[in-house]
C-alpha cells in the first residue's frame, strides 16, 4: 500500500461554500447513520415522553456533536469557490 502525505479525513470541505460536504470514509458514515438514528429514535422516547423543549435540546446536543466530530475528523473549514487546490 502506497503512503499518502495528505490525510485522510472523514469530512472534506465542500466544494462551494463554508463547511463539509458528504463523509468520504466509513467512519464518516457510521457517524452520520447514528446522528439521524439517534435524532429519529429521539421522537418516539424523548419528544413524546418529555415534551417539545427537552426534544429540541437534544437535537442540538447531538447537532453540536456532530459538528465537533466533523471539526476534528475532516477538513478545516473554510470560504471555497469551486476551485480545487493544487
């Protein structure tokens, strides 16, 4: 197997605009599977049971860590236009 210099990130940048685009590695995936997992299973046992306000709180709880996931695992983000660098 080859080496790289450049890393591999779970999250690259998007092509346009601020922040990730769709996950490149496996474990991206994982993570994306379990966060729409975990805010869908969230209705049935948290929404129902415990009301709108604690539902909403979840959701941003598992929205901030998925965004700290992304900031560790992928590209730094940044403005990008369309241009892939050289």
């Amino acid at each position: 197997m080859p080496a790289t210099d450049s890393p591999k990130y779970w999250f690259p940048g998007k092509r346009y605009g601020w922040g990730w685009g769709p996950p490149t590695a496996w474990q991206g995936w994982v993570v994306v599977v379990a966060c729409v997992a975990l805010v869908l299973g969230g209705i049935p046992l948290v929404h129902v049971r415990m009301g709108s306000v604690v539902y909403n709180a979840y959701v941003a709880v598992l929205t901030v860590a998925l965004l700290v996931l992304c900031w560790l695992t992928g590209e730094n983000p940044r403005w990008r236009s369309g241009k892939r660098d050289a």
